[in-house]
C-alpha cells in the first residue's frame, strides 16, 4: 500500500467513528490503519442491484416495517480526483456511522480496492462511479465536474436537495409539535430537540496527498461530519416522537432526504 493511500484511509470518517478521540490523537489513527482499510474497501464494492431510494419511493413511504435504512454519500471530484464517504442512516448504529471511504482517479479506484482482482472494471473509473454512486448523493460546495466519469447518465445521479431535505426535516418536527398538544388540549410542549441545518465541520486537513486529492478529501470528510450531525439530530427527534405519539409508528422513520428535480 503507498503512502499516499495510507494517510486518506487513516483520516476517513469510518477510522473516526471507531475510535471517538481520533481527531486529536494521530497515534490512534495509526492503529486503526489495517483495519479501517479492509472494512472500507469491502463495504464499498458490495453492489446494490436497484437504487435504494428513488424520488416517489423513500422509505417513510413504504407501508409495513422498515428493516433497512439505506446510507447516504458525500462526493467531491477536483481535477481528475473524486473522493465518496458513505454515511449510515441506521438510527441503531452508535459507531462506526462512517462505512466507507474510496478514492477515484482516471486510473481507476485507488487503494487497498484498486489491487483487489476479483474487484471488475477496477481500473474504469466511470465503471466503479456507477458500482459506488447507487444511493443519494450530498455534493460540496468545492466539487467541480462529473463525479461518474461519464458513467451516469442525466438523471441516473441523485443528488440530494439540501434545502428541502431540511425543510422536511423542519415540517416533521413542527407536525408532530402541533399533534401532540393538539392531543393534550392545547398544552404547550418543550424538549423535542431540533434538527440543525446541515454545515461542513472542519477537522484535522490529510496530510501526504497531492494537491487534488487533499482538497477532495478534506471537503469531504467536513461534509461528511455535517452529514452525521444531521443524521443523529433526526434520530434523537425520532426517539422523542415514538414515546409522545402513541398512535404514530413505533420504529424511527428514515432521515426525511429530498432529491433534486
């Protein structure tokens, strides 16, 4: 493994998530290095056979129990580098809510993964982007062209609607606000939290990279910490929901994503 690979995977959000004081101890990102490493590249290259989350076909939705809660992406490509974070939604999961981290180029996936032979089409970036980009996707702010190399057709890339997602988020919280008092004749009620807009937070920048694939990485990981933020603000909005609204499903709903037209 060079270097280079080496330092994006010490700094990707799933080695952060497994160890809580990572971003402020180096040494322990060094020992999750192996580890973080080979969970990544096999989450990353499990193909999803169909898109988990469609605009009309979103989990809250779907009638009956929800038994998977599909994960979102944060993707930003500089020049020829693309960086993808894959973050859970799962409102089980208490670690590990970073489970994935690839990096692409022309040459392909690079990394542990861009040695892996039964991996096809490794070295086709467009191929890999469409193997990857299956579930929403958060693009940055810093993202400049294609993140699929061409693989994706318009339309076939779904990137999320920010502002609306949060304003969902806004409109659940309000609606079960009002039902609840409603429900108590009018008695105001306190306490159930808020989900915050989604912002980039800074952590510590990667170092050893060139100059493209750091800035990607480092704009994607700050979303993806902002992402997480987001994610966990809903799912302790959820908690308080099932214990006040009886009458309302009993499991959390699935972070409340719009997609863009």
């Amino acid at each position: 493994m060079s270097g280079e690979v080496a330092k994006i995977e010490a700094m990707s959000p799933a080695s952060e998530a497994q160890s809580p004081s990572v971003e402020s101890s180096s040494a322990e990102v060094s020992s999750a290095e192996t580890s973080s490493t080979e969970v990544s590249s096999a989450v990353a290259l499990t193909p999803t056979p169909t898109l988990a989350v469609a605009p009309s076909d979103r989990p809250e939705d779907t009638p009956g129990p929800i038994t998977y809660y599909p994960p979102v992406l944060v993707a930003c490509r500089v020049g020829e580098t693309t960086a993808i974070w894959q973050v859970e939604t799962d409102p089980e999961l208490t670690r590990g809510d970073f489970s994935g981290a690839w990096l692409l180029g022309p040459d392909g996936v690079k990394g542990f993964a861009g040695e892996a032979e039964w991996i096809e089409d490794r070295e086709d970036p467009a191929a890999m982007a469409r193997l990857l980009l299956v579930h929403p996707v958060f693009l940055t702010e810093d993202s400049q062209g294609d993140i699929s190399y061409g693989g994706l057709a318009e339309g076939e890339l779904h990137l999320v609607d920010v502002a609306a997602s949060q304003k969902a988020a806004e409109a659940a919280v309000a609606a079960a606000k009002a039902e609840f008092e409603e429900a108590n004749g009018g008695k105001r009620s306190t306490g159930w939290g808020e989900v915050r807009p989604i912002e980039p937070v800074e952590g510590h920048p990667p170092q050893g990279l060139d100059e493209d694939a750091e800035k990607v990485v480092t704009s994607v990981l700050a979303l993806a910490r902002g992402v997480r933020t987001w994610n966990r603000d809903w799912a302790a909005f959820e908690a308080v929901r099932k214990r006040r609204l009886k009458n309302e499903p009993d499991q959390p709903r699935w972070v409340p994503i719009r997609l863009q037209d």
